[in-house]
C-alpha cells in the first residue's frame, strides 16, 4: 500500500482517532498524536515567525503515522534563519511490522520540507528515534541536567532515584530525620550569590528586543528571544511562567510546580529555570537571580537543563550539582555544517527546556 504524506486537515481526523485506538491497542501507551487538526501550541497563524504545522501519513482511507514541525526564528552564527524542530513522530510500526518504514518515511519527508532541523528531550540515546537520527548521521549530544537542592530533607524523602531499594530509603530517611542530610548538602553546595536583585515581569517588551539584538551574535545557535516570539511562547495570561527581569542584562522564566506522585521528584515542590538568556558573561548574574527568586518562593529542589558552557559555569557556580540527563539534542546534517567545526562551536549552543515542545512535564 502506497503511503503519502500530507498536511492535516479536519478531514483526517476520525481517521487519527483510529489511528491512536490501534496504537493503545497495541501497547502503546505513552503517545498519541493530536486529535485536532489545529494545533493547541502555537497554531500558524497571522504573520507570527514561530509555529507548528502538523502532518500525517495516509494509506488508503485510514492514517498510519504522523509528526510535528515547529518552525522558529534562530540565529545560526549570527545570522537569523528559519529552523525546524522535529516533533513527535509516530508510526504505526511500533505496534505492527507491515508498516515498518513509515517512521523512515516521516523523516524523509520532515527533512524535504525543512533540510535545517533538529530534535530535542526524546528520553535519552537509547531511545527508537535518537538511534535513527545518530544512524544517518545527526550530530547527538546530552543537554546536562543541573540541580540545587534547597529543603534535604523534603529532597531524600522524595526524589525517587535515591529510593529504589529498602536499604536506600533507609539511609535517605535516616539522613532527614537526623539532619545529617542537611548539613552534607550545605558541605556540597555553596551558598548563593549576592544578586542585585529582580523584577517580577508580565510581558516582555522593547528591553528584550534591544537585549537579543546585542547579544544573539555570542552564541553559535540560539532560538530568536526577541519579545515578540516571547510573549507567544510564554503568554502574559499565563499563571505557570514566572518571568523575571534582572536589570537590563538578561532575564528567566521559573516553574513554580508541586509534584503528585512523579516518576523523579515524588511530592516535592520543584523550580523550574525553564528558560534564560544574557550575554554569556552575564549569565551568572541571571541564574543567580533565578534561583534566589525560586528559592525565596519556598521551593524543595531547583532544576534546569543547559546546552552553554557559560550557563554550566553559572550554575556551578551557583552551587547546583549534575545529574543524569535523557534530554538529548540532535542536529541534523544541514544544521550540523552551518555549526562547522562542530567541536568548536558545540559549547556555544544555548538551549534550555524553553526550546523544542517547551517546559513539559516540569
């Protein structure tokens, strides 16, 4: 059977109902592709720079397969360009071999339709589609996972990974009960610097255009963060960004969220730097800010994700620890060679938790 790619349209849409009914039929539980035809998350629209647009793979009168392009603004050595973000590729392959190829077929067409493009999180190397990508050959790298750890003893009876077996709750219990584990976390972690403070933000406004202006040619790659795709990336009627402005050198948004039950982070209270950006001599100053704003709310544990060796040195130096990461970033050929020597410009890529699909399951 013939399979063609094309747009998603409403027509499509009782056939993508069938679509994810196989797929949880056949195990698949994780995902499933949008049941609506206009994206929920940044419908193209007006003359907006940022947006998704959505396709799905059709054979005869039913729908096998479809995925995401969010299409956005980046400055690519300096110089602003359209770059494409793959998203959610699924292929009724995974629940049933006659359509094997489809998720191949989905990438072809992704790569036709935007050559410049890159992935992002996908839940680590060894997932299906990083092996893909790495198989013809993406450039792949981890974007390390920075924590701080503000309440140890909320910390050790939630965060999961330390739990796993008796003996191991034992000793994180012990470790809260006593105190022991607060005072080891003061001997691992520094105190925070002084800041010169922040300013609590509704919008983004002419300052960050003038700040991207000056500062977007630093950094090898980085997605636009002037106000405009700001303001519709973290809308000012949003109650779940906390945007925060430092001076006139940079700014952050913070995730302020109490966890039910996480797979990681149990029912701690965790922060969120989701996103940032300065000139690369300035983020120490912004991360600073950022987590004394999150710190000052209360929360249990700060985390972020951070691509930029100057943002690793500002967290480090902010007293946050690495762990382990699954939230990987993939270049495709074509973005790879506008980033040659890839080695040399590697650690002057910013990408937070603010890129690809967002701050999900944060």
């Amino acid at each position: 059977m013939a399979i063609v790619i094309q747009p998603y349209t409403g027509e499509h849409v009782r056939h993508v109902r069938d679509f994810n009914r196989r797929l949880r039929a056949g195990g698949e539980l994780e995902f499933e592709f949008p049941e609506d035809s206009v994206p929920a998350w940044l419908p193209k629209k007006d003359d907006r720079r940022i947006f998704q647009e959505l396709f799905v793979a059709v054979g005869g009168d039913a729908i096998h397969g479809g995925y995401i392009i969010k299409t956005q603004d980046f400055s690519v050595g300096g110089q602003v360009r359209s770059v494409g973000y793959y998203h959610l590729p699924l292929s009724e392959g995974i629940v049933d071999k006659a359509y094997a190829l489809v998720g191949s077929q989905l990438l072809v067409d992704a790569l036709r339709r935007q050559p410049v493009m890159y992935a992002l999180g996908m839940g680590g190397l060894d997932r299906p589609l990083p092996r893909m990508l790495a198989g013809i050959g993406w450039k792949m790298e981890s974007v390390p996972f920075y924590f701080r750890v503000v309440h140890a003893g909320r910390f050790l009876r939630n965060i999961l990974p330390l739990r796993r077996t008796a003996f191991r709750r034992f000793l994180a219990d012990a470790a809260a009960f006593t105190g022991a584990g607060a005072v080891g976390m003061l001997l691992l972690q520094r105190s925070l610097p002084r800041t010169n403070g922040h300013e609590v933000i509704r919008e983004f406004s002419t300052w960050a255009d003038a700040l991207w202006a000056e500062a977007h040619a630093d950094y090898a790659l980085v997605g636009a963060r002037d106000a405009r795709t700001l303001n519709v990336l973290y809308p000012a009627d949003s109650e779940r960004f906390i945007k925060i402005r430092v001076g006139d050198i940079g700014w952050a948004v913070l995730l302020d969220t109490q966890m039910r039950g996480h797979k990681y982070f149990g029912d701690m209270r965790v922060g969120t730097i989701a996103d940032c950006f300065a000139r690369p001599a300035d983020a120490g100053a912004v991360i600073a800010a950022a987590a004394a704003a999150l710190q000052e709310r209360g929360v249990d544990l700060i985390v972020s994700n951070q691509s930029h060796a100057a943002w690793a040195a500002a967290l480090a130096g902010c007293g946050f620890r690495t762990g382990p990461s699954n939230f990987i970033f993939a270049a495709s050929k074509k973005l790879a060679a506008l980033l040659d020597p890839w080695s040399a410009h590697v650690g002057r890529i910013h990408l937070t938790r603010g890129d690809g699909d967002g701050p999900i399951h944060l």
